[in-house]
C-alpha cells in the first residue's frame, strides 16, 4: 500500500475516533468501555501474530517497558479522554492533542536536557493564545457556574483531557525503550495495549463500576470500529508511515485528525463555534504546522552538515 494511502487512512481513522468515542458514552463507563476496546484490539493482535506464525513470547526485560507504555497509552490516556468526552465535545478533545507536539519536546527537555528551539517557543506561545481563545468563553461560562453552586463539569473535562494528551507523550516516548528489545510492531502492541487493558479492569473492578453490556447497536458499531480501525489498523498504518517516510512527515497526521473531527462534530454533535473559538482553532493547529515545518527543516539542515561531500554528490 502506497505511504500517501496509508497517510489519508490514518486521518481518516483517527479524525473520526473522537466522534465514535460518543457512541460509547452513557450506557457504559469509560474505563469499562476502555476495557472492551483494547481488550478486543489486543487479541485481535495476538491472533494477527499467531497467525503469522511469530513467538508470543517475549522477555520481561521488554515486557516491564511495555507495561509502562500500556500504563501510559493505553490505560490512564484513553480512560481520561473517554472521560472528559462525556463533558467537553469531541472536536475540543481532538484539538488539544495535537498540542503532543509541544509535550514532546518539553518532556525531552526535562528527561533528557534536550534543548528546545526558539521557534518550538514562539510556536507554543501561538498555540497557548489559540488554546485561550477556543476556551475562553466556555471556561468563564463554567467558573460562573461554579460561583452559582454548580458542578463546572466542563473544567473537569478540560483537565481530563489534558492529562491524556500528556500520558500519551509519555507512552510515545516509552515506544523508543520498547523498540530496542523488539522490533516486532504487531507483537508489542497487542503486549502493551493487553496490559493497559489490564490494569484498566483492576481499576474498575476496585472501584465498584458496573460490567453490563448495552444492549444499542450504536455502541458495538463504536465499539467495533476503535477496536479494529482506531486501534490495529490505523496504529499499523502510523507505524509503518515511520518507517517509509520518517516522523517528522508523519507526525503531520496530528494536524489533519483535528480538522476531520470538528467537522464531524459540527454534522453529528451539532457543534456550532462562535467566530473566536474558529479563530483559536486556527491558530492552534497552525502553531503546530508551524513548530513540525521548523522541526523538518532543522533536522534536513542538520542532515545536509553531517552528509560527507561525496554522499552529496549521488
């Protein structure tokens, strides 16, 4: 399958997951929900690599990294972004993850003392102004509902959903330590989404949440479709763009996914912005284009240094 196919599947799968999360509200709890997705995705996986012919095996110098990664990505990420969907719309959600790309090197900077670039700063300080704007008004709707006695469950959600974001950096960075004991995609990610899903349904059965299985076709269509597209297909996709075309293209998919999922939630959720939460929109998503063309060129300059003259030449 050609890079530019597997690049438009991977928006199109993950634009729309934060709609078909939706599906999954209400009946359910989140966590339970949680469980169900990756819990079919991860033996989904398995059965993928069994089929193949590959070892399900593999050693717990690998497995202890991966069990952070799931904890990470697939567990505390994903429970906190069903949660806060059930207070904030889809698109919010989706527009606030691509602010990974500032994580990334903020997380980098504090574990590794990476440097980070002046036009990664201008960059952010762009996305906070977009972020500000976009929830301006319903932030200030919210504490004012709070000062009247009520419960600013849109705050929660906010908050919620800003943990996701920055587990999932966390778990990106943790794919690196997984990859150097195993090479095998498919197989670390059915390990590392079963033990997400794992952990999830320690959670939920301490805490008392209930198991029932809904009876909506709605939610099994969700269900169905995060599992097999949300989770297997379109991660396969993302990896594999990796490996062809490296991350700094790749990673443009952050920037695409929010676009196809605000105008699902204007079709579906009925999802009207006013004209400064376009605007913070706008100026988010462009900050983030920003920051990723700035990281290419860097990294293509840095690239064309260290290449000898006659590497050049051909």
């Amino acid at each position: 399958m050609s890079s530019p196919l597997l690049f438009i599947i991977a928006c199109l799968i993950w634009g729309s997951t934060f709609w078909a999360i939706t599906l999954q509200l209400g009946d359910v709890a989140p966590a339970v929900s949680v469980v169900y997705r990756f819990g079919l995705a991860s033996a989904t996986l398995f059965a993928w690599c069994a089929v193949r012919g590959d070892s399900l095996r593999l050693p717990w110098r690998a497995q202890k990294w991966m069990l952070l990664q799931g904890l990470a990505s697939f567990a505390l990420s994903y429970v906190c972004t069903y949660s806060s969907e059930q207070y904030l719309v889809s698109a919010l959600v989706s527009v606030l993850f691509a602010l990974m790309v500032f994580w990334t090197p903020l997380l980098n900077r504090i574990a590794f003392g990476t440097p980070i670039t002046w036009s990664t700063c201008c960059a952010a300080f762009v996305a906070i102004c977009g972020i500000v704007l976009l929830f301006y008004q319903s932030i200030g709707a919210a504490l004012q509902d709070i000062l009247g006695g009520g419960n600013g469950h849109f705050l929660l959600g906010f908050m919620l959903a800003l943990v996701a974001t920055v587990s999932s950096t966390v778990g990106n960075a943790l794919v690196m330590k997984v990859r150097e004991h195993s090479g095998n995609v498919m197989l670390t990610m059915a390990w590392t989404m079963l033990w997400g899903t794992l952990m999830v349904a320690v959670w939920a059965i301490a805490t008392g949440q209930s198991w029932q299985l809904p009876a909506r076709p709605s939610y099994w269509m969700g269900l169905l479709y995060l599992a097999i597209f949300g989770s297997v297909i379109a991660f396969s996709a993302y990896f594999t763009l990796i490996a062809r075309i490296g991350t700094q293209k790749t990673v443009y998919i952050g920037v695409v996914t929010p676009v196809i999922s605000v105008l699902l939630s204007v079709q579906f959720e009925h999802y009207r912005p006013a004209a400064i939460e376009w605007v913070g929109m706008l100026l988010c998503l462009s900050s983030v284009a920003w920051a990723l063309t700035s990281g290419a060129r860097k990294t293509a300059a840095v690239a064309s240094i260290s290449t000898p003259p006659s590497a050049k030449a051909t």
